[in-house]
C-alpha cells in the first residue's frame, strides 16, 4: 500500500495549495508535521498561481492500494 503525506496550505489569493511527500516514515507525529509546515512558511520557498503560501490548513496521510490487471511491459 502506497503512502504519502499530503500537507494543505493557503495561497495569497485563498487558494489550497497541496504539497505532497511519497512514503512519510510510520512514526510521524502531528508535532513534526506542524514543525515542517512552519518551516515551510517562515522560509517562504514555495510560490503558487495565487501567490505565496500564507497560512497551514491541515495535513492528511493518505495510503492507496493498487491492483494491477494488466501489465503491457
């Protein structure tokens, strides 16, 4: 099963902007999470179509299964 960490921010224009992070290690904490989050607000790195990114919405782990029917290759 195939695991990512999905982190929600807003935009200048009121946008949701996602950032997503394959295979998050098992033992994260929401603490951590927040921590990055506000890293990555204070450092301003990132820049969407609705400008930069002002504020954390929220922050998900999302696991998906794939079943694979037919493989060509």
């Amino acid at each position: 099963m195939a695991k990512s960490l999905e982190m929600v921010f807003q935009n200048a224009a009121g946008k949701n902007a996602r950032i997503s992070v394959a295979d998050p290690k098992d033992n994260l904490t929401a603490a951590e999470v927040q921590a990055a989050m506000d890293a990555i607000l204070a450092k301003n790195i990132f820049n969407t179509t609705g400008g930069d990114i002002v504020k954390a919405v929220s922050a998900n782990i999302v696991s998906r299964e794939v079943t694979e029917l037919i493989s060509q290759g």
